[in-house]
C-alpha cells in the first residue's frame, strides 16, 4: 500500500535497495567489531590480572600459577581480529551489493545516500578501526611482559 502510495504522488523510495540484504547481516557488520574489541579488552584484562594478582599483592612466580594466561589472551586477540575483518568483509560486501541504490557522483568519491548503503559504509570503517585498535593492543601485549 506504500508503494502505491509514493508512486501515485510520484515519489521514489527513499533506499530502494533495503531488502537487498538481511537486516541482522547489516547490525552484525556494525556491531560485531566494537563487541569483539569489548569481550577481548575484558576478558583479556580478567586473565592476566588473576594470573598476577590472585589476592591483594602479587604473585612472585608470575605466571606459573596460570601458564594458559599467555595463549587464551592471544587467542582472545586473534579472534577479535578476525571477527572485525569479518564484520568488515561483510559491511563491504553490503555496500557493494547496494552501491548503486542512489545514481549519484562526486567525482572521485560517492555518496553514502541512503540507509542501506549509509550503514554499510559507516560498518566498514568501523570494522577497520577496531581492527587497528585490536592489533595495537595485540603489539602491546606482545612487548610488554605479563605480570611486569
């Protein structure tokens, strides 16, 4: 009834393109980068600070009371990388799919009109800052010693 509605007053849809992909995928490609940058900043932070810091002071063996600390954080890490390439991937993939929902140029760069294509663009970039973000903490982690 919409539809008939708008093309009566001759009025276009506004994102022609919204049911090109599923509503979940789009929400996923937004949200899966910052929530895998949550969990990996927590439980990472909960692992190494049991490992260390048992009760009040810290443990002098360091890391002998715990030795899974060191490859549950870096698993920890190298999931939430993959996750945020993935939600990358994926708002990429939507935006390539929906990138012709409005016919409009600005030269070398186009437009993000459109909710559809808006969303996508803005979960690709989200995507790869928190993937930037996961990796420096990832260098971190690395340089820095555990219970240091």
């Amino acid at each position: 009834m919409a539809k008939s509605i708008l093309t009566s007053y001759g009025v276009e849809r506004p994102a022609p393109f919204a049911g090109a992909v599923p509503k979940w995928l789009l929400f996923a490609a937004l949200l899966a980068a910052p929530i895998a940058w949550f969990i990996e900043v927590c439980a990472g932070y909960g692992l190494a600070s049991q490992a260390c810091f048992p009760r009040e002071q810290p443990i002098a063996t360091g890391l002998k009371i715990s030795p899974q600390v060191w490859p549950g954080s870096l698993a920890l890490i190298i999931g939430a990388l993959v996750i945020a390439l993935a939600a990358s991937a994926a708002a990429f993939w939507i935006w390539s799919r929906t990138r012709q929902e409005v016919a409009t140029s600005y030269g070398l760069i186009e437009g993000a009109e459109g909710r559809t294509r808006f969303l996508a663009v803005w979960g690709f970039w989200i995507g790869i800052w928190f993937f930037l973000q996961i990796l420096f903490g990832a260098i971190g982690f690395l340089a820095v010693s555990a219970c240091g």
